[in-house]
C-alpha cells in the first residue's frame, strides 16, 4: 500500500475549507491570473503536493521546490489530476542530474509508467534517444536535443490534450502533436507497455532519482471539459476497512489497486451517500465486466447476488449497456457504441445530485438523466463472473451540498 492511501479516515479529514473555493480550484491552485493560469506551488510550502515517499525530502526555498534530502523523496505529486492541460516550469540541474516530469499518473505505482514521464536528464550534446532529456521516457524520442548544460535554467511547456501531446524545452517544440498510441515499454522494449493503455486522467509529479533538484515557476491551466473538483477523498483504504464484500467476487488491495476477480458478488462502502461525485481509473480485462453502483444496497434475497440500486456499467462489448451508462436505466444520448476497450485504462466520473444523474466517460459525456428510483444507498464495486478480473485505482469522491 502507497502512503497516500495508507491510514486515511475519511471521517477525519474536514471539507469545510474547501466549500469556500470555487469547483476545480483550491488553496495551492489558485488563478495565477485572468487567463487562466493557476500556480501549483505557492512560493511558501508544500500546500497541495503529496508524496510517494518522505515529504519531509522536498522543500520550498527562496520560493523553489527542491530536494532537501536527495534519494529519499522518490515522487511528489499534486493533490488533484489532471487529464487535459498545459503545464510550465522551469528546472535546474547539477551535473549528472536525473529527474522527470509525471503526467496523468496514479497515486500508488511509478508514475512514469501508470501514466508517463517527460523526461528530464543531463543530456546536452548526445543524440536524442527515448530517455533522453525532452523525451517521453520509453516511448518518443524528442526530434532534437535542446536542454541546457547542467547548471543553467531550463523551461518546459508541456500541453496534453486527448492521446496529443507537445513538449516544448527551452523554446524548442521536441515534441510536436505526436499521439498517445501504441508506442511505449516498461524499462526493457522487451515489456511492451503502451501509451494508449496507460492512465487517461492523474496526477503531476515531479520525481527525485538522488540527485539535488530545484523547481520554479511552476504553473497549470487546466484544459480538462470537466475538470476534477477540489476536496476529493480516496475511498480504496490499506486493508479494505471501510468495505464489506457479498457473494462470490475476491476482492484484495494490491498496492493501491483494487483489484476483483471470480464472481458474481459485490464490494460496497460502509458508508451511504445521497449526492456526490465521484472519479476513478477503471480497467478490466478480456470481456470482462463490472460496475461501479450507487444508491444500492444487497439484494436481501440470498439466491440473488445482484444488488437493489443504480450501476454506472463497465462492459466494453455489450451494443446496449455499455461503459458510461446507467445499467437498464439511462443510456448514453449521443455515443451509439462503447469507447472503452479492454485491458487499457479510462476515467470514469459519476455526479448524482437529487434525482439528476450523470456520468463521462474520459471527459466523454454519457448519461445525463433524471432518475428518481433510489435515493440513497452505499457505493459498491462489481465482479460479474468468474474469469473477469476488474482493476479500480483511485477511486474518489465528494459529497455535494
């Protein structure tokens, strides 16, 4: 289990602060200025970052981020994600240095590869490479070389919209409108592991690989159509505490994933909620299929494992109840087919509030349908049958006032 998830009480953390922001916006993201930029770092301390190691490894001096304590501060991440946006910042490095840029990562794993990483390294003068500075690391050799000699400034602008992406360093676009596709490996090109099946919303992360680091200036516009609410709360705790199973499903965290396989049988909350949101990564393999409910609650009859309530689907094949719409409910107004497919990751956002339900798909619009059957009730996660096997990473939600 990552540290980001270990130990959480949703109970004890207070929501109040975040009721004065505007949705999408909190204290370490406040506007830069009209246009739209947000400063992630405040210049002070480290209000809105998190880390995969020791937190106390980073710092802000003299309003840079750095590492304090090389080797021992692994990633550090935002508090929200991101899927959609540009980011700038500007990086200094000793000679030798390694570093990297984290996109659209998960909170337990690398970053680099449950997303992925631009790359950053003391590479001025070499020939380009996948892992060279200004490449996507393991995956898009940048066309030049263009970062400074160690212990100048560099600037990286990096834009993510969709399965594009463009990096420029130091003025120099190395990156140029090139696709999120099947290019990419997991440290060896003998581990194929490829863009297009990696996370498709998560966090920024800044990564300290042993090395004395510093960051400034750094800043996002979000881009996302549906940018991820402030105030966010992680419901995958370290031993499932907060869950009750049913049925047959086996349900185990598998450092920081959620991870169900056989069925049928269900995962619920032990908590209710009326109106929320609430956002995950969601994967599943071959024909596989599950669910995310809500506003359920068990079937009482003990020969029925199906629960009594709503089901945002997760089914990649069915031509009727697809991923994105509300299981024999609500279907998706203007998306015929499934977007999804099998073993690769999406996002799934899911907002009730009253008897308004809605559901995106990677930013996608699905549902958008007034249902007035269930009105409260438990969130549960689904295993179908045996030989599906679901995957949930940061599973996450807010409850609306």
């Amino acid at each position: 289990m990552n540290l980001f998830l270990s130990g959480i009480v949703l109970a004890a953390v207070s929501m109040t602060a975040c009721g004065t922001l505007p949705i999408g916006q909190n204290a370490a993201t406040k506007p830069a200025n009209e246009s739209g930029w947000a400063q992630l770092l405040n210049n002070k301390d480290l209000t809105g970052w998190s880390s995969q190691g020791d937190l106390d490894a980073w710092g802000v001096v003299n309003g840079e981020l750095v590492t304090l304590k090389p080797g021992q501060g692994h990633w550090i991440r935002t508090d929200r994600m991101y899927r959609d946006f540009e980011l700038m910042l500007d990086f200094w490095m000793p000679k030798g240095g390694n570093s990297g840029v984290g996109i659209r990562g998960s909170s337990n794993g690398d970053p680099a590869f449950t997303g992925f990483e631009v790359q950053i390294l003391d590479t001025n003068g070499q020939e380009p490479e996948d892992h060279t500075c200004g490449s996507i690391y393991t995956a898009i050799t940048a066309s030049e070389m263009a970062v400074n000699p160690a212990g100048q400034w560099n600037t990286y602008h990096i834009t993510v919209v969709g399965d594009t992406i463009n990096v420029v360093l130091n003025g120099i676009n190395v990156i140029h409108n090139e696709s999120l596709d099947e290019r990419g490996y997991f440290r060896s090109p003998d581990s194929p592991l490829p863009l297009n099946t990696r996370a498709t919303t998560g966090y920024i992360s800044l990564q300290d690989h042993g090395h004395p680091f510093r960051y400034r200036n750094i800043k996002i516009k979000d881009l996302s159509p549906d940018p991820e609410p402030a105030g966010m709360l992680p419901l995958i705790d370290e031993n499932l505490d907060n869950w009750f199973s049913e049925d047959n499903a086996v349900w185990t965290n598998e450092n920081g994933s959620l991870v169900g396989r056989k069925g049928p049988g269900h995962l619920f909350t032990e908590a209710s909620y009326t109106d929320f949101e609430m956002r995950a990564l969601v994967k599943i393999n071959d024909h596989g299929n599950s669910g995310m409910y809500f506003r359920v609650k068990p079937n009482p009859d003990p020969n029925n494992p199906w629960p009594i309530g709503y089901e945002a689907q997760v089914d990649n094949h069915d031509p009727k109840n697809f991923t994105g719409v509300v299981y024999d409910k609500a279907w998706a107004a203007d998306v015929s087919k499934p977007i999804t497919r099998d073993n690769a990751w999406f996002d799934y956002r899911v907002r009730v509030e009253g008897n308004h339900i809605r559901t995106w798909i990677n930013g996608q619009p699905m549902v958008d349908a007034q249902l007035s059957e269930f009105k409260s009730g438990h969130l549960a996660v689904q295993g179908h049958h045996d030989g599906s096997v679901i995957e949930y990473r940061d599973i996450r939600i807010i409850e609306l006032d």
